[in-house]
C-alpha cells in the first residue's frame, strides 16, 4: 500500500514535469490559461480537503470528478474564441460529464448539502486498513495528498489535451476528428451499458435480499458476471481509460506530434485505475468466494482469448 501511494505521488510530479519541459513550449496564452487552471485545481483540491475532514466524508472529489473537466474544458474553449475543435472537445467532455454525473448522482451521492451524501465503500474500508486504522496523522496526509491533491491534479492532467490542441486555433475541424468524436461517443456508449448493467443487477440483488428470498443464480454469486462484464471484469474502467485515450489524441492531430506532454494525463490515469481495481478486485475476493474463479476465467481490462 505504501509502495503504491509513493509511486502514485512520485508520478504525478515526475512525468508531467520531464513531460512539459521536453516538449515545445507553450504560448503566452497558454501559459496564463494553464496558470489560471492550476490555481483553480489547487483552490478545489483545498476545499475538498476541507470539507472532507470537518465531515469525514471523504468522496468530496469523487462528487466533482465528472463536473471539473466539464468547467476546465470550456474557459479553454473560452479563452481560445471557441475555435471549431475547442468546442468540439469541450461538447464530448461535457456529454461524458453528465453521464458520469447522472450515474454517481442516482447512488445517492449528492444532497443539497453539498459536503453530505453518500460516500464510496472503498474510503471506509481503507480507513480501518492496518495502515490507516488508528493512525489520524496518516490518514490526515493521505486524505491531503492522495484522496485530494492528487485525484485533482489528475483530473486537471486528462483534461489538459484541450489546452495543447489550443496552439492551433486557425485549424478547421478533419476527418480525423470526426473519427475521434465517433470513437470516444463509443466508448462513453459502453461505459453507460456497463454501468447500467451493474446497476441492474444489484438493484434485483438487493430487491431480492430485502423482500426476504433466496438468491437465485446469478444474484446468490454476489457479483455481476453477465453482459460486458462476461467479457472483462471492468469494462467500465476500460472504457473510461479508452475515452481519454481518444481524447489524448484530438492534441495530436492539432499539433502534428505523436507525443506531447499532456500525455501525462491518460498514462496516470491508466496506472491510477491499475492500482484502484486491485484494490476494488481484492474486497470482492474477499467478499464472494466465486470472485477468484471469475478472475482465472476473464480478464481485467481486456477479454481473455485463451
């Protein structure tokens, strides 16, 4: 665990710092916008903070995570003249913000209290982890560091694509772009059927449980193992990896490079959700015996050929 949170932090300085300064460097303009952003993630990260630990709730930025990129991605747009491809990225990240928002809201994760709601499973448990568990000093810096500088810096980081693609404003929106807005309104498609999958059969699962009854096959194995996730365990996850991806990609079709720093964005992100599904995966191996045998059989982010 330690392991994980130090490679987690060392990455998120190294690889986008080596990642912008071995790249062009930006405009004027971007160097402002992007100066403006980072203050805005650092104001966010600290209220999160804030309000986390006077509440012990401590999913303030998992109610914001769909709803920042949405705000980052049009003042670029904004401060850009709302070029063609501008827009075009900053209309695909609000379309996958609202069904991201929508999704969290219905588990009851929003009330209008703001800092109430209900708060991720996982934070309960990894505070009553050996690590943590009587250990407020510790739970205090990873709350600060992790839960709310970290996860906010990210978010701003998979945005950041739009502020590269800003550097060529006088461009006109290609094919290519197109293809790109098809790609990532697909995978935004198989996210909300992944999540909706899931969300129906515990809903049955926990209907049910309450009305009394046995739990028949497939509810009694405690997991959804049916729909997309027969063919990989988290097709959510994978999805939401691939739509940043794409969206990676919008930069490099306005600059003309392959690689450019804000790169850094999707890769933390990959090895983030690397490190959340062990931990998710480890709880229900513990929770379902049958859990393990779903591992063998199926894989993680990509479906098992052999």
């Amino acid at each position: 665990m330690v392991k994980t949170i130090v490679v987690l932090l060392f990455t998120i300085i190294v690889i986008p710092f080596v990642s912008f300064y071995i790249d062009e460097p930006l405009s004027l303009q971007q160097k402002s916008v992007l100066l403006h952003l980072l203050w805005a993630a650092l104001a966010v990260a600290l209220l999160c903070f804030t309000v986390g630990h006077l509440t012990h709730n401590n999913s303030q930025v998992d109610k914001l995570w769909s709803i920042l990129p949405i705000g980052y991605a049009w003042y670029v747009a904004y401060a850009f003249g709302f070029s063609d491809r501008l827009v075009l990225m900053a209309v695909l990240v609000t379309v996958w913000g609202a069904r991201l928002t929508y999704n969290f809201s219905r588990r009851g994760a929003y009330r209008w209290k703001f800092w109430t709601g209900e708060e991720d499973y996982r934070w309960e448990i990894l505070r009553n982890n050996a690590l943590f568990k009587d250990k407020p000093g510790r739970w205090f810096l990873f709350h600060l560091f992790f839960i709310c500088l970290y996860q906010n810096g990210l978010i701003l980081l998979f945005t950041l694509p739009i502020l590269v693609a800003a550097k060529a404003t006088d461009q006109s929106i290609t094919v290519i772009d197109v293809l790109l807005s098809i790609a990532m309104l697909f995978f935004i498609v198989i996210e909300t059927i992944a999540d909706q999958q899931q969300w129906n059969f515990h809903q049955e699962k926990n209907r049910l449980k309450s009305s009394g009854q046995s739990l028949p096959e497939p509810y009694a194995r405690g997991f959804v193992s049916s729909g997309l996730w027969k063919l990989v365990r988290h097709p959510n996850y994978a999805s939401e990896q691939s739509i940043w991806i794409v969206f990676y990609f919008f930069s490099v079709v306005a600059t003309g490079q392959w690689v450019n720093w804000s790169m850094a964005g999707c890769l933390l992100l990959v090895i983030l959700f690397q490190g959340s599904s062990d931990f998710s995966e480890g709880i229900s191996a513990s929770k379902y015996p049958a859990y393990t045998d779903y591992q063998n059989k199926t894989g993680r982010f990509f479906p098992k050929l052999f």
